[in-house]
C-alpha cells in the first residue's frame, strides 16, 4: 500500500508530496528536507519569474540528490475594466491609509504578457531538467504538454470535480491531484461552478478514482496518518499536504502566518476572494470581513492579487495579520511547529499503525 | 475495529447506521431491514405528529426484534413578520401557477406549539422504549436529556464543528454524529456561521476526536466500503449513511427522487435554503436556481418550509423533479438501486477487505 505505482513513478519512498504553495513559502531549505526525508518537495512557481525559478532549481539540487517536483499557474484570460479597477481601488484606500501607506499604480499584467511569462517558466522547468511538474488554476496547451513529456518530465494536474479530472487523464497528465474543499489556499476550479466544485475528500477521491485510469493524488486538510490512511483507503494513491508543511520550521511562510495557524480553530477558516479575484480558503481576518460585502464585484485573479500587494506587503512587514493573506486548510488545530523529517516518519508510523 | 463500543452501546452488529431521513424516506420496511441486516435503522421523525411515531415505532417493532433508533428536530425559535411571509409567497406565485394549483394559506407554527409538539414527540419515545434517540439542528434543554437517559434511552447528537461536539459531550451525550460538509440534506448548525460550519469529513472527523471523549459517528458522503474504512482510520467509530440508503429498495423516497440521485453527478448537488429556510443539499433544479437571487432574504426554518410545502406536494403528485427537494450527498454517482441487505454486506466486506 505505501509502496505503489505513485511513489515508483515519483521515485520517492514515501506516498507523501508537499503542497507546492505560492508565495515564498517553498523555500530551498523546504522543498529539499521534504525530499531528503522520503517525500517529494515542490517548487510554487506560481508567481516567480524565470530567472528566479532557474536560481532555486539549482539551489535545490545543491541540497538534494533526490527527485523534487515544480507548479505553475495556468495563466487565465485576463480581463478587467478600468471602472472595475477604480473601484476596487477606491475600495482598499482606508487599508492603506490604515497601513500608513502610499498608493502606488498597480501594474497590472496583459493576457499575452501572462502567456509569454508561462511559456518561459515552462522552458526554465525543461532546461534544468526538473523531474516533475504540476499544474493548477486550468490545464495547460497540448502542445505543453507534449512538450514536457517529450522531456521525460512527469506531469500532475490538479481537479476539483470529475470532469475536471478526467479533462486532466485526456489530455496526457501522468497522475490527478484531487483537491477537496477542505484544501487552503487557491481553489483548482476550471470547469464548472465554485460552489459546485467545493466537493469534500470523502466523496471527491473515490468519485475521480472510479472515473480515471490515471493514479489519484489527494489534497485537501490532510495533516497526519489518520489522513494519509483514510485517503489511500478512498481509493489515493498518495497525498500532497500544504498546511501541515506550512507550519514546519523549514516552511518559508511569515513567522505571524505560522502561529495564526497554530492558534485558531477550525471554524475561523473561511472562503474568500477579496485578497486576489479567485476564491481562496484561509484564517477570516479584518480584510476578509470588511471586504466581503463587496467581494463579488472584485476584478478577477491575477488582477485583484496585483491590487492587494501593496497592503499584504506591508501587512507582513509591519507584521499585521489583519491584512495577510493567511491561506489555511480546514484542519488547523492538527498543526504543529515541528521539522519536516518529523511530520513525515510520524505520519508515516501512525499510517502505517492504523492500517495493520 | 469493526466490533467496538459503539457496536456494543448500540447492540448492533456493524458500524453502520441508517440516516433518519425525515419526510416519508424512512419507512418502517427500511428501518426494519437495516436494523434486521446489522445494522441501526432510524426513523426520521422531525416532521411527524407523535401519534404518528407512536404508530411507526409500533410497526416496526412487529418487523425486527433487534434495536433501532428515531431522530427529532430541536424546535427553534419561530419568527417571520408579516411582510417577510408576503415577499415570499409573491416569490412563489409563477410556481403555483405553472404547477396548476391553488394557494392555501398557509398555517405557521409557533414557537410555543413547535415546543408542545417537540415535548409530546419526546414523551412517545421514552413510552415507547424506543432505545437510540438523536437530534438535531440544535441540542435539547438538559431537563430533556435528564428524562431520557433516566428511562435508559441512548442518546446522539449531532455537530459540524468542533463547539458543536463539546457543546453535546456537555450536555451528557452518550455519543456525537458530525455531519460533514458532504451531507445531503439539512445541515444541522447550531452554533457559529454556516459557511464556517462547511467542514469536509477529512478535516472535521480527527478534530472532532481529538476534543471529545464520547464515540464519533461519521456522516456525509459516505456510500460505501472506502468510505466506512477511511471514517474510521480518522477516528469515527460508526458511519451514518443517508443517500446510500435513501436509494435503496426499501425506501420511501419518491422514485424520481431515487432515479434523480442515480442519474446525477457531484457537480449537480448544491446547498440552498429556498425549499424550508435552513441550509441543506441536494440536487440543483429549477426550484432551486430560480429561488437563488432571493434565498438570503427567505423566512428562517420551518416557516419557509411551511410556505413550499403545497408546492413541493404538488410537484411529487405530478412527478415533476423541478419542484421538489432532491436531497443528496456529494456523492451521488455512488449510489445504487439494491435492497439494504446487499449494500449493508457489500459495504462491510469492501470495508475489510481495504483494511487487510
């Protein structure tokens, strides 16, 4: 069972990937412990450039021999009215002044300018030779595909209902990671509604592992053996976990996000898209509550995520969780400050106590 | 693991319990089979008269000698005004008209009559020696629980988060069913937001365990052998299934409500409050879609419940699925048309089996 087509294909010991979460949070440091304590460390590429993907690349190979994998964003069409702007501007004036803050013009990136950066996180990945890559937020080209696979590199999309997987099995992914509603941080949706797609691990897993012949990689408020266990016997093959890495001592993520995690409960955690223009679940805030009654008119990710960088920014220098972004999956209290070998052989030992 | 303490406090011979399913599903053929199968069969009472449950208990009673158990509603407090009712019943016009019937006035209850009611329902239980009573949307004043456990009468309550279940143990449950976010049908929040209350099973199920002493009963979304064994590698004792028995032979649910369930997809399933005012799920119709502008602004539980109930009668008769309340979980492709018999013992054996 720990053993199986997963970790053969992935040439990790373990049946254990850690969420590759964006934003600063997949350290080098991270990503290789992961590695070199038997699962597999990923790379948020999301919102890197190139030349910042080709630095840690390198410096993770500096720190592991072993197989480590990489996300990207699948870029969307990007649209968004200057009306819409302006008022979502006008919206988060009394955040910046709140912060002490001037207003700087937001750079809002084109559709095209998006697609090119891709293309070139894509050819990054190719060139140094990174073993595997995931994908989120769509699916990528055919061409993308074919590309990548004539390179030998393993490929992962990720689903939030069945079609979306089986759209992933069509088009050439080697593996699914199903992402249940309980997962912090972005949803994966592109087919079909949000709310229709906020499907629970218990009845997503088996649902996708019945409809796809491609193996199935579970996400979603997993933070132990009982997860890992009680995944694999809904018909996973391995997990990826975001949260429960987060909180490690080699997670890169804010000092101020960690102990919020580790100090609130699971019925803080709610769903928002004020912070970025795509939903997203974290620890509820002042920013998510005072944004909330406007939420819906917010332009669309990455436009809003542009807008809000500014106040995040200043929000985790001065060191103010009421304006971060403190994406968390639905099983806070099951997280703990601990190093990245330890979460894995403890969940690992407890998994393995269960199921004997 | 399969014989634990909830087996034994039960006296039944698998972990598994029948959903008691209110609004005609849990006939006494059904409650009586599941409970002659190994099971724990339960009467959904919360919308019956006690003489009503009187009569059923009695039935059953000729049909199995072996336990079974009954569900009732914890009364809320009623209030709509005047001009709510009105807003509403406007809402519904075009529907009375397109389903060629009349419109009654309606008869809302009040607070004090839903009480009386609640108390009687209670006092048919304890002389009826009915063994297992659980509830619902709310916990009972402790003079209630007092009474039943006096007369021996096990008790379950029922959480979506983790308050909810300390709230139970508290209250001096013998033991707490959480109702993940994958639960068909009405959601039983009592305590803190909806939204915040939407807890998937794979999250909600070990923190639960981790707080509470008393046994943890899994329910949403669970159809099948991996599904019991996963509710139990996270630390449930018992799994409550609804939707898996709702299509059973033996059920009373309206067979365009079985044969919708069969016929659906996960991504059909949605949660709305337009049918009675709570939150519940089921499967998305045009009821549904066209009542979902409106919903936030609908009179709470059960006075709205009470404004559709000539419509949704209305759409049964004719069997018009448009109209009526499709209750299911998030895992409808899951679900079969076989007698309880077979899907109580497939469900053991798949369950085994994963676990060996």
């Amino acid at each position: 069972m720990w053993k199986n087509e997963v970790t053969k294909l992935l040439n990790i010991n373990y049946p254990i990937l850690q969420a590759p979460m964006a934003g600063g949070v997949t350290t080098s440091k991270l990503v290789a412990s992961v590695s070199n304590s038997g699962g597999l460390g990923m790379i948020g590429a999301g919102y890197m450039t190139p030349a910042q993907i080709r630095e840690q690349i390198r410096e993770i190979k500096q720190l592991t021999p072993n197989n480590f994998g990489i996300n990207l964003f699948v870029p969307n069409e990007i649209h968004a009215t200057e009306s819409e702007i302006n008022t979502a501007m006008d919206l988060m004036k009394p955040f910046y002044e709140e912060l002490q803050i001037e207003e700087k013009q937001a750079k809002v990136s084109s559709t095209e300018a998006a697609l090119v950066n891709f293309h070139e996180q894509v050819k990054v990945v190719i060139e140094e030779n990174v073993p595997i890559c995931s994908f989120t937020f769509g699916i990528p080209s055919k061409k993308v595909v074919v590309e990548l696979k004539e390179n030998n590199i393993l490929l992962i999309g990720t689903a939030t209902n069945v079609k979306e997987a089986i759209e992933n099995e069509n088009l050439g992914m080697d593996l699914v990671c199903v992402q249940g509603c309980e997962a912090g941080g972005h949803r994966g949706t592109f087919i079909g509604g949000f709310e229709e797609s906020l499907i629970g691990l218990m009845s997503l897993i088996p649902q996708v592992a019945d409809q796809i012949n491609i193996p199935v990689i579970a996400a979603g408020g997993i933070m132990d053996g009982r997860g890992l266990s009680a995944s694999m016997c809904l018909g996973a093959k391995a997990v990826q976990m975001g949260t429960a890495f987060l909180t490690c001592q080699e997670s890169g993520a804010h000092h101020v996000h960690k102990e919020a995690i580790l100090h609130t409960t699971e019925d803080e955690i709610v769903l928002t898209r004020a912070f970025s223009g795509k939903w997203a679940r974290g620890i509820k805030n002042r920013f998510i509550t005072e944004m909330k009654e406007h939420e819906d008119g917010l332009p669309n990710f990455p436009v809003q995520n542009t807008l809000t960088q500014q106040i995040r920014g200043a929000a985790s220098s001065q060191n103010n969780q009421e304006f971060m972004s403190l994406w968390s999956g639905q099983s806070p209290t099951l997280a703990e400050h601990q190093t990245v070998e330890e979460l894995i052989s403890k969940t690992m030992s407890e998994a393995k106590a269960i199921m004997t």
